[in-house]
C-alpha cells in the first residue's frame, strides 16, 4: 500500500517538474488565482518593491521574465511538510549560462497550499546578493 504524497510536497515536486520542463500552462496551474510568490523573498530585481508577486498575471510574468528565460536544474533535498498544508524545502539552482559558465544558488522555499492542494503561497528564501557577486567574477555584471 502506497502512502499518499503531502500536498504541498507534490505541489513542490511540481512545481520544479514544470519550472524545468518550461511549462507555462502545467506550472501556473499550480497556483492559486491569488497567490502569493516571493522568489527571493525581499526586494530583488525581479521584485524591486520587495512586496512578492501576487496574482496570477504576476505569477505568469515571472515565469515568463524568469524561469522561461533560464536554463535551470533545481535540485531539492528533504522536503519536511508541517502540519497538513506547508512544507519547506532545502532546495539548490544551478542556471547554465552557456560556454560551461554556470551559477549556483542555495535557498529554502516554503510552500503553502490550500485546502486542493493549489499554492497559496510559495516563499524562496536565497541571498540575491551572492548571484550578484558571482554575476561580478564571471564577469558578467
């Protein structure tokens, strides 16, 4: 007998399937109309106000200006769920710059769903500061 997967975990599982499939339409489908997302979470450039992207037509602009136009393997550790709708997620991304030249992110994210299973909130947890400063010795910032 299998045991059923935690709903938030599968939504992570997902989440990154999609992300590195590049399916716009599978990986918005994840989300809830309102949602919430904050990848990072605080002001950054691809959320200068810091405030998160909210809303479907945010979200699918930051697939769109983010995740469409890398070239990402997102490798999860141990996804340890809590309670019956979060989970968090010691996650690492490495985004292919091409001519073997690649950047390295760690972070943790915290997926909230609701109730079927659809994100709620999902929160990334990464220092935008050390892209930046591998940005700079690559020469590319």
């Amino acid at each position: 007998m299998s045991e059923k997967i935690h709903p938030a975990v599968l939504a992570n599982m997902n989440s990154i399937k999609y992300a590195q499939e590049r399916n716009r339409e599978a990986w918005l489908a994840l989300y809830r109309d309102d949602a919430e997302l904050a990848d990072p979470v605080g002001v950054s450039p691809m959320d200068p106000s810091g405030k998160g992207h909210i809303g479907k037509e945010a979200i699918a602009a930051f697939f769109d200006n983010v995740i469409d136009k890398a070239n990402t393997t997102i490798t999860a550790g141990k996804r340890t769920p809590s309670g019956d709708r979060w989970c968090a997620v010691p996650m690492v991304a490495e985004n292919d710059l091409g001519n073997g030249i690649k950047t390295r992110v760690e972070m943790t994210a915290v997926y909230e769903v609701d109730e079927d299973g659809l994100i709620k909130k999902m929160q990334a947890y990464w220092d935008y500061s050390e892209m930046e400063k591998q940005l700079k010795e690559l020469g590319l910032m």
